[in-house]
C-alpha cells in the first residue's frame, strides 16, 4: 500500500497516515466501503467544511450568497433524485411539482398551523414523502419509458392541484410565509439562512453517501443493474422502489420547505415540468449515480442560469440603447438545451467524471496517460 | 342537443389533429424506441417554416407546402444523424434528455426568432369545404384538417404495409438484432423513421396552425399532450394512436363544455395514469409480457 508509516518511539504504536495508493488493491469489503480512501480526502473534508461555514458566509457578497443559497437548496433535491434516477434506476419527471408540494406543505404547516420552523421542514419533507409514494405506486407494474410518462402525468395533475386549490393553496395569488425565527435567531437574511440550508445540506448529503453503503443503498443499486436478477436474489423489488420514491421525495421535499421559507412567498408557477427537467439536467450534467455529482451539476445548472440572466439583461440594454427591440431572453433556453446535449453526447458520466479524471491525472503525473 | 353536437365535433376535429400528432411519435417509437419529448416542438418548426414560406416569401401555397415537407424531412435526417446516432444503445434516461435538450433549444430558438404570440396564416382553404347540417356548424379547417389525416392515413397504411422500406422498419421495431442479421440496414432506417416522423410533425403542425394559428408555447403543450394518446393506444400501434387521439379529444372537449374548463387540461394525464394502472400497453399495444 501507498502509505508512510512513522514509528514514534520503540515498539509504540504504528501512526499510518494514508496518502493515495498507485493502484487499487481493496483487500476486503470494509476497504471497499471506505468513503475517505486516504486521510487526505478525510482532511480536505473537514478544511472545506470550514471554508463552507466560517469563511464563505462572511465573505460573500449578498447576491452571491443568495445564488449559493440556491445552490444549496437545489443541491439538496438534486442528491434525492440521484438517489432515486442514478442509483435505483426510476425516472421520474416529476421531482419539480415533489418540491412544490414540499414548498406548499411548509408555508401551509407554517401559516394555518403556525407550525414553529424546526417541526415545518422535516413535516413538509415527510408529507412529500408521502405524495411522492403515491405517484411511485405505479412502478408496481411499470418499468422505464412507461414509469417515465407516469411520472409526467403526476407533474401535471399536481401542479393543477397546486392552482385550483385555492382554499389550501391560495390559487394562483398564493401564499407568503412569515419570517422564520430559529432558538429566537430570525432568519430573514440570507446569512443566517445560509447556516440553515447548508447545515441541511450537510446532513442529507452524509445521509445520501451512507445509505448507499447499506443494504437499502445495495438493494437500490442491485435493482437498477438487473431487477429480475435482484427479484431472484431475494430483493422486494416493490419494497424497495417505492422505499427508493419515498427518501428521493423527502428530500425534494425538505429543499422545497428550505425553498419556500427562502423565498418568503410562494405561488405555483415555479414547480412545473422545466423545473423538473432542471432537476434531471442538474444530475445528468453532474453524474449520474454520484452524490458530489448532484452537486457539481447544481453549482453548473445554477451558476449558468444566473449567467444567462444577466448576460441576456445586459445584451437587452445594449440593444435597447442602440435602438434593437430585440429580445434575447429566449437564448437562455437555446443555451440550456444546448448545454445538456453537449453534456449526453459528449461527457454522458458528467462532470463527476470531469473531475475524476481531473483529479488522478495530477495524482498520476508525471505518468499519467 | 346543439351544444352537445357543437363538442362533439370540437372534440372529433381535436382528436383528430392530436391523433396526427401522435403518429409522428409512434413512428418514432416503432423503429427505434425513442420517447420523443421534442415533438411539439418539431411539429412547430414545421409550422413556422410553412408560415415563413407561405407569408413571407409568398410563394404559393402548394410550392411552400412541398418544400416544408422536404425540409423538415431532411431536418428529421440531420437530428438522428447529429444527435441520436452517437447515443444507439446508451440508458434511456440520457436518450429522454437529450430529446428534451432538442425540445428545449428548438423551443428557444423558435421564440428568438418569432416571438411567444400567435401567427396565423393567410386563407387560403376553399369555402366550398365549410358546410352545415341542420344548427351544426362545421368550419372548413375542421374538414380539411380531417381529409389530411385520412390521406396522411392510408398513405403510411400503404407504407408499412407494401413498400420495403416500410417492412424494413417494421422489422427494426421487431427485433432490431434479427433484422440487421438478414441485412437490414438498421441506422438507415432509423435516419428515415426520424425523417418520416418530423415530416408527419410538420404536417400536424400545420393543420394546427390553419386551425388555432400557431403559438409556440401552445403548439409545444400539444406535443406533451401526445404522450395521453398515445399511452391510451398502445406506444407501438398507428391505428391505436389515432383511436386513442380521438378519444382524448372528445374526453378533453366533454370535460371542458360541462365539467369545468381548468379540468379539461388535466383530464387527459389523470386518464393517462388509470390506463397505465389498469392495461398499461394500452388499448392496442404489443403486450411485453414481463413481471417483475
């Protein structure tokens, strides 16, 4: 193995530290489950945790803690729906109108029941769990292209409910949440609301790595392989995909009460079928089947929305101070599009491979090839 | 008894146009088991390249109507060609994203150019096609648009049926393995069923067009429509598509004149989940019989 062994003094312990073996030699299971291969990655954990709370919050301006907010929020549902495309092999089409129904639970629970912020978050994860369960029951019987249209119908029968409710949801004018307070902290601004969304975040992510090394997390990937193989194996398949529907739409949830406290109001227009195309791009473009990939898509997805707004605002006032009435606004979609193609034809594994490859190429040089 | 006959043909006239819809996306599935969720938009394109022909190059109407045909046959090669070709034999998940992608960049550059309002072309269908029975009206669109399905009908009957090419793609959607070790030319079918299915698109796309004028935002919602129908027929059955189309027309019209207009959008999808419940190879389709 690749690693330094220093003996402190005489027949005392051996303190391993493990710095990257060239090659992989996994000997047993435990090995194979590791998370942290080396104590490198344990340390580069724990100085990004760092960064993450102690120096980004205080550091950034407003407007990129707002956009890194986003990031965290759709990060969280981006790694459920991993969870549920990439490791369990269900599509569904219908992660946008999960988070919506998250968002509406939280701002219902927060403004009919005057639910307290702490008990608000995990309920509205929990009831769409709940919903998330009931539009996964199809998969009893159906399987890829057939689950996917499923999925689709629900998108849109939900977000109809989410309109013609108006008794719960307050129609189309919607409904806007009072500021949560925390242990008597208010967290209207973005900063203390940054510590909410990436404690969250932190949480879900540590949950998501760890699920998939246990028999939940094994019986998923068995199930996305080969079913009738993992059916043979003894697997309840059914058990497991709607298990699968149920954590996936948790976590849509819970981002989507993040959401609506975040945004303070909420009407039903954002949770339709492009936010749950987004979702879907976030893990194609970052990986399918990698939970840091949710996360690097979502920084991708987020960071070039943002791009694209502001490069089509600009470009506007350009046009608009030379006389051009023209509207660039539907180049951001063009783009978009564009940017989920390259990705499928050009990369399919996404940018977690990008930066795998990125990564051993400095571990392996000069000998990399 | 007006009012009812009024939807009925609202909802036959619908079903119809949905129906031709759907028989792009069947085409497709057919061959090469796509789900296409570019649809709407390709039946768009067609759309607008006939507008911009028709109204503003003025050429006449059947020249235009011709050389939107061939061109968005040869835009169906280009998109197999460049975007579904390296992707043979990769997870469906990607297949389905990249069509959305497709969706997605169409939809966006259609908007650049033409903008989200409506479009309608000039008239040009001859009066004599309107006719009425009795209080019943009906529009000459709706007869036209009606004739073109049929025509659209037998010729691909007559496709599938007696031409090789059609055998061929028959054979591809049989069993792809089997076809190609007899000597079908397997991609060469596929760059044709794309390019057959994006000119059945146009056509839609421009009886839609005559009908409602043409609106991208609407004409895309149409094409997710597709998916109802064609779930309701059975994927991978042409008479069930247009069976299936009509039936979600009516259900949608019926819905909308005496239930509730909002419900009317939605009816088609809450069908669309008890027929996947209860027979999900639809009415017509080939039952894949696999229990897991």
């Amino acid at each position: 193995m690749g690693s330094l062994a220093w003996q402190r003094s005489k027949g005392f312990r051996v303190q391993r530290l493990q710095f990257h073996p060239c090659g992989n030699f996994n000997e047993t299971y435990e090995q194979e489950l590791t998370i942290f291969e080396t104590d490198f990655g344990r340390l580069c954990l724990l100085g990004g945790l760092l960064v993450l709370f102690g120096i980004i919050p205080f550091l950034s301006h407003a407007y990129i803690l707002y956009v890194i907010n986003i990031i965290g929020i759709y990060a969280i549902a981006a790694i459920g729906l991993n969870l549920l495309i990439g490791y369990t092999g269900q599509i569904s089409l219908g992660h946008g109108a999960f988070f919506g129904v998250g968002a509406y639970s939280a701002a219902i629970l927060a403004t009919k029941a005057n639910c307290p912020f702490l008990i608000a978050i995990p309920l509205a994860g929990l009831i769409t769990a709940v919903v998330g369960m009931a539009f996964g029951i199809p998969s009893v019987r159906l399987k890829h292209l057939y689950l996917t249209i499923a999925t689709l119908a629900g998108q849109f029968i939900l977000e109809y409910v989410f309109v013609q409710w108006g008794g719960l949801t307050g129609g189309a004018e919607g409904i806007s949440i009072p500021t949560a307070t925390l242990f008597g902290i208010d967290l209207g601004t973005d900063r203390t609301f940054f510590f909410v969304i990436f404690i969250c975040f932190t949480v879900m992510t540590w949950m998501a790595v760890n699920l998939i090394r246990t028999r939940y997390g094994r019986a998923f990937i068995a199930i996305r392989d080969n079913d009738r193989a993992a059916e043979g194996m003894g697997i309840p398949i059914f058990f497991y995909k709607l298990l699968s529907f149920a954590i996936s739409s948790f976590y849509a949830g819970l981002a989507g009460g993040l959401f609506a406290y975040y945004m303070i109001s909420i009407t039903p227009e954002p949770f339709n079928l492009w936010l749950s195309i987004e979702f879907i791009a976030i893990i194609i473009i970052g990986g399918l089947g990698s939970i840091p990939g949710s996360v690097f898509g979502a920084i991708f997805i987020i960071t070039l929305n943002e791009i694209l707004g502001h490069a089509t605002e600009f470009l506007m006032n350009i046009g608009a101070s030379i006389g051009l009435g023209i509207t660039i606004a539907p180049l951001r979609e063009f783009v978009y599009g564009l940017a989920i193609i390259l990705f499928i034809i050009f990369e399919p594994k996404g940018l977690a491979e990008v930066w795998r490859i990125v990564r051993s190429s400095f571990r392996l040089w000069p000998f990399s090839y | 008894m007006e009012f009812f006959l009024q939807i009925l043909i609202n909802g036959l006239s619908i079903g119809f146009l949905y129906a031709l819809a759907a028989l792009g996306f069947v085409m497709i599935f057919k061959s090469s088991s796509v789900l296409n969720f570019a649809h709407g938009e390709l039946m768009a394109l067609g759309a607008f390249l006939f507008l911009v022909l028709s109204t503003w190059a003025r050429l006449p109407i059947v020249l235009a109507l011709l050389l939107t045909l061939i061109g968005s046959f040869s835009l169906g090669f280009v998109i197999e060609r460049f975007f579904l070709r390296p992707l043979i034999g990769e997870a469906l998940i990607e297949v389905i994203m990249l069509t959305v992608g497709l969706a997605i960049m169409f939809k966006g550059l259609m908007l650049f150019i033409f903008g989200g309002d409506i479009h309608s072309y000039p008239e040009f269908l001859p009066k004599a096609l309107a006719f009425h029975w009795g209080a019943v009206e009906v529009p000459g669109v709706y007869v036209a648009s009606f004739l073109a399905g049929l025509i659209f009908l037998a010729l691909f009957g007559f496709f599938f049926k007696y031409s090789s090419q059609g055998i061929y793609m028959r054979s591809v959607a049989d069993n792809q393995r089997a076809a190609m070790s007899l000597g079908v030319h397997v991609r060469r079918v596929f760059a044709l069923s794309w390019a057959i299915a994006a000119l059945v698109c146009a056509m839609s796309g421009i009886v839609l067009g005559i009908i409602n004028g043409i609106n991208v935002h609407e004409v895309s919602s149409i094409g997710l429509k597709v998916f109802p129908v064609v779930i309701l027929g059975g994927l991978d059955s042409i008479g069930g598509a247009i069976l299936g189309g009509i039936i979600i027309g009516l259900l949608e019209t019926f819905t909308g004149g005496y239930i509730s207009t909002a419900l009317r959008e939605v009816v088609p999808y809450i069908v669309l989940i008890i027929i996947l419940l209860i027979k999900p190879y639809g009415l017509f389709g080939l039952a894949e019989i696999e229990r897991v």
